[in-house]
C-alpha cells in the first residue's frame, strides 16, 4: 500500500507541477501578448505624436516665413515712405529759398498775375514786399501789402478778395510733390 500511496503521491505531484507549468505558460503567454499590445500601442501614439509635431513644426515654419515677408515688405514700404518724405523735406526747403529771393517771387508774381484784370491785390511775406513793388508797380492797378503770417512765398486776391490763389512753400512743395510722386515712386521700386 505504501508503494500505492507513494505512486498515488507522485502522480498528484506530476499532475499538480503540470497543472502549475501550463498555467506558468499561460500566463506567460498572456503576459507577452499583453506587453506586445502596450508596445505596439507605445509606438501607434509616438507615430502620431511624431506626425503632428511634424505638422506644427511645418505650420510653425509657415508662419515664420509669412512673418518674415510682411516684416520685409512693411520695411521696404517704410523706407520707401521715409525717403519720399526726406525728399518732400527738401523740396520744400529748396521751393522756399527760391520765394524768399525777391527776384524769383517777383517774376512769378509777375506770371500769376500777367493775364488778370485790375483789382489785382498781392499778399507777400515781409522780406519780398520791396521787391514785388518794384518789379510790379508798372503793372497797374496792383495792390502789395506786406503779410506777416507769411514766411515765404504770397498769395493773389483778384475779384475783391473772393478769389485768392496761395503761392507759398507748402502749397507749391505739395503740388510738386503731388505731381513727382508717381515717378519717384517708379524710382523707388
């Protein structure tokens, strides 16, 4: 009996080390394929997460370079604006040198006024009243009063005071300027 019992013993220890390897490999097997679930999942979501870096990073660089050519052509446009503006500057310092000469004011108070009736009345800056007098006093009934709010430059009255026609600096510099804008802005280009 005791060869029984210790056979009886041996098979419920075979059986139960079996039992216990089977399970040992099931598990084992679970274990792989679960842990070959997580990889493969790992490497889906750092695919995608590679792809959509990907994506901002080429937004990203998209928006950089559209930045990059608004800021050159905001430049270009303010410098462009700078040096029209340096140009008018000078225009007008040059047009007002030229008024404050009497004899160039006086010869183009002479033109302004050349085709006009009588009732002619010519508002200068104090330091041309002299010599607007002088070079228009044979022109007839031609009025020059000497105008303190004026710098440079005059202004002709005709059909009593209603019409008046400025010639100063700043009306002449911004019609210039008006006139040689498109061709400086052809420059420019």
């Amino acid at each position: 009996m005791s060869e029984d019992l210790q056979g009886l013993l041996e098979k419920i220890n075979r059986e139960g080390v079996e039992k216990a390897e089977a399970k040992a490999a099931e598990i084992i097997a679970e274990a792989k394929a679960k842990s070959a679930e997580i990889v493969k999942a790992a490497k889906d979501e750092a695919a995608l997460m590679k792809a959509e870096a990907d994506a901002a990073a080429q937004d990203f660089a998209a928006r950089a370079a559209e930045t990059v050519r608004q800021a050159a052509r905001d430049t270009v446009i303010s410098v462009r604006e700078s040096i029209v503006k340096l140009l008018e500057n000078v225009l007008a310092d040059n047009v007002k040198s030229a008024l404050l000469d009497g004899t160039t004011a006086a010869s183009l108070a002479a033109k302004a006024v050349s085709e006009l009736a009588s009732g002619v009345e010519i508002s200068s800056a104090p330091q041309i009243a002299e010599a607007l007098k002088a070079q228009l006093a044979a022109k007839g009934e031609i009025s020059i009063l000497a105008d303190g709010t004026l710098s440079a430059g005059f202004s002709v009255k005709i059909d009593n005071g209603r019409i008046e026609h400025a010639f100063t600096p700043e009306v002449i510099a911004a019609e210039l300027a008006k006139r040689l804008r498109p061709e400086l802005a052809n420059l420019l280009k």
